[in-house]
C-alpha cells in the first residue's frame, strides 16, 4: 500500500534538490503534492515530470516570507482538494559567511526564507490542518541547528536552531488536535545548494563523518516521507538526523 495514499502534501524549495527529491517521492507513495517555490520555470519541468511518470503534481509560486503568498496557495489548495494533510517546510538559503564579513541585509534574508518562512508555513497551514481533523509538518533543519558547521556563518546556523525549536513548540501546542511537528537534520548532501557551500566546507564536513560520504537527496527525503506516514503516528516533537553520525561525534 502506497504509504501516502490520498494525502495532500506542500513542499516549499520543491524546484531542485532536496524538494525535487521529496516531491517525486511522495508522488510514488500515493500523495498529491503541491511543489512551492520562486523559481517558476524549474518548478513547472519537475511537476510536469512528476505527472509523466504517473504521479500527481502541481507547481504553484510560492514566496515563503509573503503572507498574501501562504494565503492564496493554501486557500487554492483546500479549495481543488478540500483538505491539506501535510506541510514540509523545506524552502531555504544559504549566506553570509563569517560574522565579521556578515552583513545585515544578508542576515536578514536568510532569517526571511528560513526562519520567517517556516513560521508561515506553519501559521497558514496549521487551521488548514484543525478543519481536516489533524494533519504532519515536517520541517527540514540541518545539523549545523544543533551543531554549527565552520564556516557556515552564524545566520544559517540561527534560523535552523529556530526551525528546530519552532517545530517542538507547534508539536506542544497541536499534540491533542491530531497535528504532528517534527524536524529532519541532514548533513552533508549532494545538491544544488551544497554545492553553494564550497569545497573545502563540504570536504571537512565529509571528513568529519564518520560514514565518510555525503548523502544523497532521495536519503534524506525517506526519512520525511516516514515522518509524514502513519508509521510515525506517535511521534511528535522529535529532531531525526540524517547525517552519517555526525552529530554523533
């Protein structure tokens, strides 16, 4: 049995990567999937391919640090599905590099996408979520949110401390109405953002773990597609790291 079956899923950053990875998963497990994102072109190819292979996908403009953006994604959602089961909050940047070099205007557009646009995500999902009777967030943090990796920068590793503990905060708060929260830590995988990160960061962090090699996306994306199963019925508030063992050092 398809472990998504019926669900109605949004991933936010669902162009490339990660999101592309997650979208064409959870299409194979039965789900309808409303991929997110600011880049329209690429967005569109992965849905459309999605729906090649069989699955059920739709592409939709998403900026997560807009308001107006949740509400008209959202309300189109429930309104050609009649439900929303599921949020991965997945849409994020990186930038900024060391704090001496660091400046405000990078500082703030990182908390933008990370941090504000997970707090939206939420905040425009959740009463979509109490009408359907319950519903999944997962959030993708990182393990520089629980263990910062050099060179990263201080803003990356902030909002996904943030991430971390917004989720456990909404896994409190929601325990009772049915709605889990929970957040995924990668390491070191291979996408287009991680590419962003340059050699030498990406190499130490390899060096770093003890399974000596970085992941791949689809890796990542089974543990959020547990996550979002009713495998993981009883699990809420949890923190999975997907990463090789190395928080585990």
């Amino acid at each position: 049995m398809a472990r998504l079956d019926q669900r109605v899923i949004i991933v936010t950053g669902g162009s490339r990567g990660l999101g592309d990875a997650m979208g064409r998963l959870f299409a194979e497990e039965g789900a309808q999937v409303i991929l997110c994102d600011i880049r329209d072109e690429l967005g569109e190819a992965v849905a459309a391919s999605i729906t090649d292979a069989g699955g059920l996908a739709l592409y939709r403009h998403l900026d997560v640090s807009r308001t107006d953006d949740w509400e008209v994604v959202v309300a189109e959602v429930e309104r050609s599905f009649g439900k929303l089961d599921g949020l991965v909050n997945n849409a994020a940047v990186l930038g900024g590099g060391p704090i001496l070099d660091h400046t405000l205007e990078a500082w703030e557009r990182v908390i933008a996408v990370n941090q504000t646009g997970t707090f939206l995500g939420m905040k425009h999902c959740l009463p979509a979520f109490q009408r359907n009777g319950g519903g999944a967030i997962v959030s993708i943090s990182s393990c520089a949110g629980i263990k910062p990796t050099p060179g990263a920068g201080p803003s990356y590793a902030a909002t996904k401390a943030a991430v971390r503990l917004m989720t456990k905060s909404i896994a409190i708060d929601f325990a009772k109405q049915n709605i889990r929260a929970n957040s995924v830590h990668p390491g070191r995988f291979q996408t287009d953002m991680s590419v962003e990160i340059g050699d030498a960061i990406s190499d130490a962090v390899t060096e770093a773990t003890p399974m000596g090699r970085a992941a791949s996306p689809r890796e990542v994306a089974y543990a959020a597609l547990w996550l979002l199963s009713d495998e993981a019925s009883f699990v809420t508030g949890a923190e999975l790291c997907v990463d090789g063992g190395l928080t585990a050092v």
